[in-house]
C-alpha cells in the first residue's frame, strides 16, 4: 500500500537567497496566472494540460526567467485549478476564476535536488544551496520519521513564504504493508484537532479562530432579502428569491473553502498526519432547529477537509464529542459549570482560556486515547498546539529549543475581531 505523507521544513536563507526566492515567486505566480487568463477565455474553458503546454509555454519562457520545469509547474498548477472550478460547476457549486497570490513555487525532482540536511533549489537566476532547519535527531517528529526513513521517497515539494520565513512542504511516499500502515496511522499520529460552534466556525489545537460572524452577518442579510420579495408575492420577486438563494450558497461555499485551506494549510505547516472533528451528529444533536444553516455550513466544511487533505496524505476523522466542551485539557476534570459561554475556567486547577480552543485540544485528545497502541506510554507525538504537543497522557511536550513550563506556553489566544484569527500573547 503506498502511503503519503508531507513534511514542512523550515530552511536556513540569507538575505541575497531571499531575495532569489522572492523574485522566483512573483514570476511563477505571474505565470499561474498566465495560464489560468489563457485558460479562461471563451464560453468553454481549457482544461488540457498537453493544450494548455503547447499554447502558453513559448510566452511564459520570453516572458520570465523561470526555468523550463518550474514553467511546467506553474502550468501543471493552473490546470489543476481550472479542472477543480470546472468540477464544482458539474456538481452544481458556485466556483469563480482562480487566482494565484500566496508566495508558494512548486518544484519536483527536475528543478530540485533533495538531500539529508539541505536542497538546491532552481531560481530566476540559478540554483541555490539552502540548508534545513531540523529539530533533534532523538525527537519522534515528522521529520525522524519520514525524512530520516530510507523507506520513504522524497517526491516533490512546494516552497512557502510565512511571516518573512521560508518553508518547504516536502511531499514524501513510501510502499508499506498493510500492518505497518496500522501502526504508523494509530501509534504515532500527530493530530490537529478543530471545534467546530457559531460564534466560532472553526478553532484548531494550534490556536486559530475562524470567526462565525461574516457567516451570521451574510445570512441575516439573505434573509431579509428573501423576506422583502416574499411580501411582494410576484412571479418576478419568486425569480429573485431563487437568485438569492444561489447568491447565498455560492458566497457560503466560497467562505468554506477558504476555511478548509486554513485548516489544511495549518496541519501541513505543523506536521499533522490526521485531522480531528467532533462527529457531526452530536452537531446536529447540540444545535437547534434555528441554526439548521450553520448545520449545513459544518457538513461542507467538513467534506472539503477531508477531500483536500487527502491530496496531501492527511486523514480525517469523527470522534465522539461528548464532555469536550466540559473537561480541562489540562488536568483531566470535567464539570458543567467548567464552560461560561466562550469562558473556559476549570474549577479543580483554575487553567483558562477559551472554550472552543479548550475543546479543539480535548479532540485531539480523544483521537489519540481511541487510537493509542496500548503501550502506557501514550503516543510520542500527540495533540499540536500552537507550540510542542500534547500526548495521549495530557502531558506537555515542548518545542525543540525551548524549555517550556508545566502545561502550553501561549495558550491566552485572543481574538483579531478582523478576521477572527487568534494571537498569542
């Protein structure tokens, strides 16, 4: 059975490498972008990979300086977008032009060269030697375990700019046995576990808040949409109303999506082999009647997670959300009187933070306890947080460099009202 898995790591640039790799990304979203617009033109859209090649590949060569694979990535990458678009208008989804902004190149074998400790990397002018920022050797990470694995092949990669640093998602696969696929998915996954609530679409285990109030905010307005042409009672107002609907499923969707690239974009950049959900029936068992819209936005959510973290080798996962809301992730108590609201406190040691961030953690949690070996142990790599892990045992493990307390460092999140992710304090 091949299995897939993808390992970012972070590399060590000086400024004049930098400053190469900044240049690479701007030509080689240019040319995404490019072949996206070529893409697009008529009433039916290119899809072709071999047509796309044969009618954009001269322009994008006179026009930059990238070379002849990353121009072939770049298309591969367009294609790849426009075929998605074109998938979701079958399936009767709203789904607009792609367009290409985040600094991200995507390089496979032809235009990089992957070794143990560093990569050479091609740029607009040249190649570059780029050395990676690895944690401990005796540290069970991603890295030990896929990296350092003679069983597993380095395929490809795609470069990332975050925060003025520089990563590479390397993408991994190996051909194991069915036995050892059990044992590496239940013994020693790295979770990445996400609440799902109202006022909070998403919060992940790391710390970031997806806010629900552009979803309230959309919906509300929608609704008095509808119930101004319903009064009128006209065939042309009844049009209006079906135009409202397909307007609001279609700026739902698009919202959705772009909160299930974060959370894959959270568990590729944290090493994360498994996503964890609470099961969607205890959602629809928890909310009423009233909130049947956030019901449907939790579904789709759902389902795009788990077909996109499928393109990186990342499993989804349903577990039981009972009491997640209620026990501490910290010391293990559970009480009703735990959780006020978004105020978590917990009534035997006094940890607090937010309720929904509490619960993320405690689902990560529960996927690790369901799925442990059964060792004592608990599993080496656990539940990540927005620094080190949690393992099966609640116990804290620091990042590599930095001694840490008892607990989570930076686990006070509070939220940007505009846009709803978490800070660290």
């Amino acid at each position: 059975m091949e299995v897939r898995r993808t390992v970012p790591v972070k590399l060590d640039v000086d400024s004049d490498d930098a400053a190469l790799l900044r240049e690479t990304v701007d030509e080689f979203l240019w040319a995404a972008n490019y072949v996206v617009d070529h893409a697009w033109q008529g009433e039916y859209k290119t899809t072709s990979k071999a047509q796309l090649q044969e009618e954009t590949y001269d322009d994008v060569r006179e026009q930059t300086r990238l070379h002849a694979n990353l121009v072939q990535n770049a298309r591969n990458k367009a294609a790849d977008a426009v075929q998605g678009v074109v998938a979701r208008w079958k399936q009767d989804e709203y789904a607009g032009k792609p367009r290409f902004s985040n600094p991200t190149v995507v390089y496979d074998k032809r235009c990089a060269t992957f070794h143990d400790k560093y990569v050479s990397l091609a740029t607009v002018d040249g190649r570059i030697e780029v050395e990676y920022v690895l944690p401990d050797d005796d540290r069970d990470t991603p890295h030990s375990r896929y990296l350092d694995n003679d069983d597993y092949e380095v395929t490809g990669a795609e470069l990332h700019n975050k925060d003025c640093e520089w990563f590479l998602h390397l993408r991994t696969k190996a051909e194991v046995e069915t036995d050892t696929v059990e044992q590496a998915t239940t013994g020693h996954p790295t979770v990445l576990g996400v609440d799902l609530n109202v006022n909070q679409l998403a919060v992940t285990s790391t710390g970031t808040f997806w806010s629900g109030h552009e979803f309230d905010h959309w919906r509300r307005e929608y609704g008095n949409r509808r119930g101004s042409l319903q009064q009128c009672g006209s065939r042309h107002a009844h049009e209006n109303i079906q135009a409202v609907g397909r307007k609001e499923t279609g700026r739902f969707k698009m919202m959705l999506h772009r909160i299930a690239n974060g959370i894959i974009e959270e568990a590729v950049e944290n090493g994360c082999t498994v996503i964890g959900f609470e099961a969607l029936t205890g959602i629809r068992d928890r909310l009423s009647s009233a909130w049947w819209g956030h019901k449907w936005a939790f579904e789709r959510l759902y389902e795009y997670v788990e077909y996109k973290a499928e393109l990186y080798g990342i499993d989804v996962a349903q577990v039981d959300p009972e009491n997640t809301s209620r026990r501490c992730s910290t010391c293990g108590f559970t009480h009703p009187d735990n959780r006020n609201g978004e105020d978590f406190v917990c009534l035997k040691c006094g940890y607090e933070n937010h309720a929904d961030y509490n619960a993320a953690k405690n689902i990560g949690l529960r996927y690790l306890r369901r799925n442990q070996t059964g060792d004592g142990g608990g599993a080496p790599v656990g539940v990540r947080l927005n620094r080190g892990t949690l393992n099966a045992n609640g116990e804290y493990d620091p990042p590599a460099g930095d001694s840490g307390q008892s607990g989570s460092p930076r686990e006070s999140p509070t939220l940007n009202e505009a846009n709803g992710e978490a800070v660290s304090e």
